[in-house]
C-alpha cells in the first residue's frame, strides 16, 4: 500500500507541468529560468533546457566608461525568433549560469549608441573638461594642505591642554621652557617637511625622464580623445624648444647657468636645513660658501650635514667647470670674431674697396704711394674671403706701405650690415673691383652692389670707382649710381692702349709713368693769383709742374685739354698739370724764353699699315673702330682665332659694327688655333708691323690659363719669326719710317732683332714681369695699368675725364715726336724754350727721351737749364687729333 502511494505520488509527480527554479541578477533586472529533465519527452534526449530573459521596462542606463551619464533609451525589441523549431538538449544535471556566462550575455543584449549620441557626448565633454581640470587642481592642492591644517589644529589643541593643566604651576622659566619646546617641535616639523621636498625633487627628475612621454596619453585618455601616433615624444620636443632657446637668444647659457646656481644654493640650504639645528638663513649661507668654495665642507659634522655638503660643494664644482667653460667660449668667439674680420671699423676719410681680384695687389701699392706725402692713410678691404687668408695674400705682396694701413674685413658688399660694418657712409673713395668671372656676371654684380651702395640710409661720403669689364653695360650703371658713379671699363682700357702702343712704339712706358703714382700724374687745382693770364703765359708758370688744360667753371666744369693760347683764366677756373705730387708745385714769376729759328717741318703722311689680332676679345669691335680712326686707308687687319667666320660676323654685327663700312681697313679672316705652330707657320708673320697678341675670351675666367695661352703664342711667334729673318720683307717698316730723317727711339723699337712690333696682353702682373725682363715681347700690357686707373680716378674722379678723353679714338692723344720737328742737331736749349715751340704746333710737350737713355723723363724738373739736344732725342707731347 505503502508503495502504490509511492508510486502514485511519483506519477502525479511526473504528470505535473515542471517547476521553475529561477534566479534573479538585481543589479541587471536578469531574470534566468532553468527547466528540469522531462522523462515523457520525445526526443529521446530525457527533456529540455530553456533559458529566458526578461528585463524591465524601465529606461536604460548606460554604463559610466561610455561617458553618456544620465541620458537614456528604450530598450529595443528583440528579433523574432526563428522559424526552425530549437533543439532540446538536456544534460545529465543542470547548471547554474557562471559570471562569465552572465556578462557574455549582458554584453550581448547591450544596445550600442549611435554615432550622433557620441559626438553630442565629445561634445559635452570637451565643454566640461576646463572644469574637470580645475576640480582635479583643486584637489590636488587643498586635499594635502586641509589634511596639515587638521595637523597643525591636533598639535594646537595638545599645546593648549599641556598650557592650561601647568599654567599653576610653571613659573616664567617654566613658560619660556615651554615656549622653546613649542618652537622645537615646529622646527622639527618644518625640517621634516624640507626634507620630504628634498627627497621628492630628487626623485622627480628620474620620473619625468621615464614617463615624460606617457603624459600625452594620459591627457588624452582623461579628455577621451584618441592619441595621434605621428605626435612627436615629449622629451624630443622639450630638447627642441632648449636647443631654440639657446640658439636665439645669446645671453642664454649665462642665463641657464646663474639659474643652475641659484637652484643649487636654494636646493642645498633647503637640504642643510632639513639635517642641521639651524636657521633657514644659515642654511642658505652655508650652501653659498659651499658652491663658492669646495673646501669649505672639510669642517662639517654629522653624517647626513657631510653627505649634503659633499653634494653641494660637488655641483659648485660643476658650476665653476661651466663658467670657466662659458668665458673661455667667449673669450675664444670674440678672438675668432676679430680673427675672421667681424668687428666694425670705424674710421672717416678712408679708402674703401669692395670684392678682391688680381688687381687689387697693384691697386693697394699705387693707393699706399698717393698717400705717402700725407703721412699714410687708411685702406679698407671688404671681400668673401677669410681675414687670414685676405691679410697672407697681401702680406706675400712683399711691399712698403709707408705708413698707410690695409684693413680687412669679411663679408658680402651686397649687404647693407656689411657695408656699414666698414663705415661705407664716411668713406672718402670707394672701389668697385670687377669679379674674375665672365664679363656679364661681373659687371651685373657691379650692378648689385651700386644698388647695395645708393641703399645705404645715411648717404655716401665720397664717389663710386666701378670697374666694368663690358663697354656696353657701362650705361646701366652710370644711370643706377648718378653723379656719383665714375666707371672704368678695364678692357677698354687695355685695348685701346694696345692699339695706341702698336701704332706709336715706345708709349706704354710712358703711360705707365703717368698712370702710376710712382712719378708723374694729373692734378687739377685752383690758382687764384693766374686769374686774367693767357694760357701761354700760364704755361710756363710753374717750376715744377706741367700745364696740360683747364677746367672751365662757366662751362660746368668742363675740362679742355690743350686749350688756345688766346684763353684768359677766369675766376674758378682750375688749371690741369702734371705733377709729382699734389703738394710739390705752386705757379712762380714767369721765366725768360726765346722762341727763336726752328725747323718747320709738318707731321709725314700716314702709311697703310698691316696689324694681325691672335685672339678673339668681347670688345674687338671697339678696338676694330678705334684702328679705323688712326690707320691709313688700304690698312689690313688679319684676325686669327678659332672663332668661325659667320660667327664672327655675327658678333661683329651684333655690336653694331658695319664691316662693309670700313674705308681705312680690309678684315682678312684666318680660322685656327694661336698656340698650335702648324696654324700660325700658315700666317705670313715676318709681313705685319705689329701683332697683338689678345688674352682670348673663351680663358677670360681663368687669369693663369689665359696668360698662359698668350705666353706660348708669344714664344712661337717670335721662333717662327726667327727662322724666317732672311726672307722678310721690310717694305712696311720703311714706309712707317720714311719720313724720319735721322734715326730715334721709334726705329730703334721698330727693327728691334728685325722682328714686328708685338704687344702681348698678360693680365698678372707678375707674369708681366716674367715677359719684360726676358725681353721676348716689346710691350707688355696687364692690369696693372687698368690699377694704376683706378686708383687715379679715386684719389679724383676729375681725372677720369681726362684719361677718357686720351683713350679716345677722337681729341688730344698722347703721342711721341721725333727731334727735328723742334730744334736743329745739336742746339742748345732750354726745355721752356721746346715748349713755346711746341706751341706752334699747337701741341704740349710733357717730356722727353734722350737717345742715350731707356726710359722718358716726365715733367723734368730743371726746366730753364739750358742744354744740347741731339735729333735721335724723341719728345712726349699731348697733341690734337684731328
């Protein structure tokens, strides 16, 4: 019976629905249902296991990490569920949901924010993080500072329990003791709080330099923004802004070290303070004497007083290695500045030269003679070269300044610091040197810089030498300089006295004694007592001086050279002479002259003549208009170089020259190369009256290459010259000669070895030297002379109209006349008397050649000494060119 009501209790047990056992998560409304095996169930499995989740119907929450607070959503609705019925699995014994399982389907379930929602919340945060930051400061600072308040009120109320239960019974000795007591116990606490600070700025730097790069990411991570990975790291960009601020300011070392110092001497009394019994003050005094001096810590006590004082006096010692290393930086950028030319000069009335070149040796030497009579000047040189290079260069000139200093300086003349870092605005003269360049880029650096110099705020003192080395750019520079520009333009110059000594032997010596302040040159000067003279009678004024021409001041200061006999001298006008210098002369009484009986006998008749050009020159057209001015008609002029003959119309075309127009000169073009023999044995060379060998302008760049070029085509020439003595013909030397009646200089030069006249253009003035004193070429001309112009025209830049004038193709030129044309063999004569002669021929003559002598005299100095003269003698006279 018993077991029928077991039985029947289990069946009623087993018919019965199943019972539901749940368990409830509170904190997410997760409500999970687990069913008991069902033994009638047909799958064969035993029974079913079904979990369901329900979760209220309130509004969701989101979690904090999302940063959405208080905002909510309705929950959504879940999918329906799939029309495949599930599969029932039952296990052998049920289980409990796990944490895990329960937050992988917590995780599930969460609905995830739109991307609207999460822009509004970087939105509210970026407005909210300037208060999020204060908050956090604010804790930072008033949380430890609320917590030593509550310490110091603790301390307080003990104090004033200990006061009140002995105040009966303490007598004065008794408070002060107390009082002592009280202020030991701060002190302790104040050494405690110092010596927690010293501690942590020790440990600070160690930190910062390991995670001084994490402190953008936990900016970032508290502003909720993402890290961008191409950010430069913290301490890169920390060394960056030290590195910028030692580089821009220039009192930033000394200004690092005195911080150094003063964190040092802070640092360590803070420290001393925190081990030693006494004062701050102390403490801050003692860690001065410590830096000051390493030994003073030798009389310190106590272990920790020692280790402090070992500290301090170690980093004062680190301190002093600094300083001494920063005054011997300075001392040594100060030594290196002036070494390298850096410093300022200051000085007034100089000579101002800008850029260096082959030149500038003989232009300092011709510089430093003009200012020998004053006792010495000042020469300034401003150049893109290293001081010490510049200061070896002209040390190796191995010349006597006499008394005039050279200064040079570094730097660029196109810019204005520079400029005025010579005092350019007081300068007296200032040189524009030509660069060793092509010609174009030279004369437009030229350019650059007169630019550079009308910039200069504070105006220009004196006048502007350029030296140009192309004629046709010579009017960009006049129109961009003004008044104060005076140009020299260095080819020019040389080709036009290359033809000027081809056609007369014998000139060149004589224009480098006039060009050169080492003799005689031009000085224009004012002569109040001449007023109301004749020229003729001014003439003969002066003891010591030539007179050559005046200058006009009705005429806008006009300078005539060789004016009439007839002109009266007015009020202002200046007399042109040539002089030794500008203080060796004044007019004195007018001496006795007699005119006399002289030969009248006319200049002879010009002869065509036939002049060979070995080279090709950017100016050759100029110098082909200045042959057609002097030479005869039926003259040739053979032109040999590598240039092609259509190119070589071109270019003659191109500088405006009409080669069909010529009427006293035939071109002949010959093609080939000057320093191969082959090409120059085809040339008839024993037939030419002068050759004139022209440094080439495809070497222009190079000076060394260039006179080498024209060195080997001078010796050449003069070999193949050699062998061909016995055959040459003579008939134009004797046609240039026929009207000479006697032999002079001129001949003398002429037949010279039976050979042509040959000038040969050496620009380095010490191949030039080589060339003379070997004697292989009659005239050599280099830019010594273009120097030597340059130099002139600073010292007066009146003068320069002057040397144009006898460089001229047009006017008074400078020639050499033979004896006879002024006295009979053997007369006996004053040099005054050859000038009043000379005068009727409406010529000035400024010197003379004796036949026994190598060189001419220039202005002689004993003029009324009478004295013989033989018809071999040849004179110098200015004369007129028509």
């Amino acid at each position: 019976m018993a077991k029928s009501n077991e039985e029947s209790s289990n069946l009623n047990v087993m018919n019965k629905p199943p019972l539901k056992k749940t368990k409830t998560l509170p904190s997410l409304n997760l409500r999970v249902s687990v069913t008991p095996p069902n033994p009638n169930d047909n799958n064969g499995i035993g029974g079913t296991s079904t979990t369901k989740t329900d979760f209220s119907e309130q509004q969701w929450n989101y979690p904090s990490f999302l940063g959405i607070g208080s905002t909510s959503r309705k929950r959504r609705q879940p999918p329906p569920p799939p029309s495949k019925p599930p599969v029932n699995l039952i296990p052998p014994h049920p289980r409990p949901l796990s944490v895990n399982d329960h937050n992988k389907t917590t995780s599930s379930l969460l609905p995830q924010p739109s991307s609207s929602s999460i822009t509004k919340q970087q939105q509210q945060h970026s407005t909210s993080s300037p208060i999020f930051y204060l908050l956090v400061i604010c804790c930072i600072i008033l949380v430890p500072y609320s917590a030593y308040l509550q310490y110091k009120l603790a301390k307080l109320k003990d104090m004033k329990l200990q006061l009140c239960g002995q105040i009966d019974f303490c007598s004065r000795n008794g408070k002060t003791s107390i009082q002592e007591e009280v202020d030991d116990d701060d002190n302790a606490d104040s050494r405690t709080i110092a010596l927690y600070i010293v501690l942590f700025t020790l440990i600070l730097p160690f930190v910062l330099y390991k995670y001084l790069d994490y402190l953008p990411q936990i900016i970032n991570f508290l502003r909720r923004t993402e890290s961008n990975k191409e950010d430069v790291p913290l301490k890169k960009r920390v060394a960056y802004m030290v590195d910028v601020f030692f580089s821009i300011y220039p009192y930033a070392k000394l200004l690092a070290l005195l911080c150094a110092t003063l964190f040092l001497i802070a640092f360590g009394g803070l420290a001393l303070y925190a081990v030693t019994g006494g004062s701050m003050a102390e403490a801050l005094w003692h860690s001065w004497t410590y830096v000051a001096d390493a030994g003073n810590h030798a009389e310190t006590e106590g272990t920790g007083q020692r280790i402090v004082s070992v500290s301090i006096s170690a980093g004062g010692m680190l301190i002093f290695a600094m300083m001494l290393g920063l005054v011997s930086d300075a001392i040594s950028e100060k030594v290196d500045s002036l070494r390298k030319g850096k410093s300022e000069v200051i000085e007034r009335n100089h000579v101002l030269i800008l850029g260096w070149s082959d030149k500038l040796g003989s232009l300092l030497k011709q510089l430093a003679i003009a200012n020998k009579s004053v006792g010495g000047g000042v020469i300034v040189v401003l150049a893109e070269k290293e001081k010490e290079e510049m200061e070896m260069d002209i040390a190796k000139l191995e010349f006597d300044f006499m008394g005039t200093s050279v200064i040079c300086r570094s730097g660029s003349p196109l810019i204005l610091a520079d400029l005025k870092k010579v005092s350019v605005s007081k300068a007296r003269a200032i040189i524009v040197l030509a660069a060793d360049e092509n010609a174009d880029q030279s004369d437009a650096r030229a350019l650059r810089v007169v630019l550079s110099l009308a910039g200069v705020k504070e105006g220009l003192r004196g006048h502007v030498v350029v030296e140009m080395s192309d004629l046709d750019n010579e009017p960009l520079v006049k129109l961009v300089g003004g008044e104060l520009i005076e140009t020299v333009v260095a080819h020019d110059v040389i080709g036009r006295l290359m033809i000027q000594c081809a056609l007369q032997p014998g000139l060149a010596q004589i224009w480098e004694d006039i060009l050169g302040f080492e003799n005689a040159e031009f000085y224009i000067k004012r002569w109040p007592e001449l007023d109301d003279l004749l020229f003729k009678d001014i003439l003969i004024s002066f003891p010591d001086a030539i007179p050559c021409g005046v200058k006009v001041a009705a005429d806008g200061g006009k300078i005539v050279i060789n004016p009439d006999d007839n002109y009266v001298l007015r009020d202002g006008d200046e007399v042109l002479v040539i002089a030794e210098d500008d203080d060796t002369y004044a007019p004195g009484p007018l001496p006795e002259v007699r005119k006399g009986y002289f030969p009248r006998i006319r200049d002879p008749p010009k002869y065509p003549e036939k002049i060979l050009f070995c080279g090709w020159r950017r100016d050759i057209d100029d110098m082909i208009m200045v042959l057609e001015a002097f030479l005869a008609p039926g003259s040739e002029l053979w032109m040999f170089n590598e240039v092609p003959e259509k190119e070589r119309e071109r270019k003659l075309a191109a500088g405006e020259l009409d080669v069909f127009g010529l009427e006293n000169i035939k071109l002949v073009h010959r093609e080939g190369n000057a320093v191969i023999r082959r090409h120059l044995e085809s040339l008839p060379l024993e037939t030419f009256d002068s050759i004139l060998i022209l440094a080439d302008e495809s070497v222009e760049d190079s000076v060394a290459h260039s006179d080498s070029r024209s060195l080997a085509t001078l010796l050449l020439i003069r070999d193949i010259q050699s062998r061909r003595l016995p055959y040459r013909d003579t008939k134009s030397t004797s046609l240039r000669l026929s009207g000479f009646s006697h032999n002079s200089w001129i001949r003398e030069m002429q037949q010279a070895s039976d050979k042509s006249i040959i000038i040969s253009e050496i620009l380095d003035s010490r191949t030039r030297n080589l060339v003379s004193v070997s004697r292989i070429s009659d005239y050599v001309l280099s830019n010594e002379l273009v120097s030597m112009a340059l130099a002139m025209v600073a010292e007066d830049k009146q003068i320069n109209r002057v040397l144009e004038e006898l460089f001229a193709e047009e006017g008074n030129e400078m020639c050499i006349k033979p004896a006879e044309f002024y006295l009979f063999d053997q007369e006996e004569l004053c040099f005054y008397d050859i000038m009043i002669r000379g005068r009727t021929r409406k010529e000035i003559v400024i010197g003379y050649r004796l036949a026994n002598q190598e060189r001419a005299i220039i202005n002689p100095s004993e003029k009324s000494v009478p004295r013989k003269w033989s018809l071999d003698d040849v004179f110098v006279v200015l004369a007129s060119g028509e």
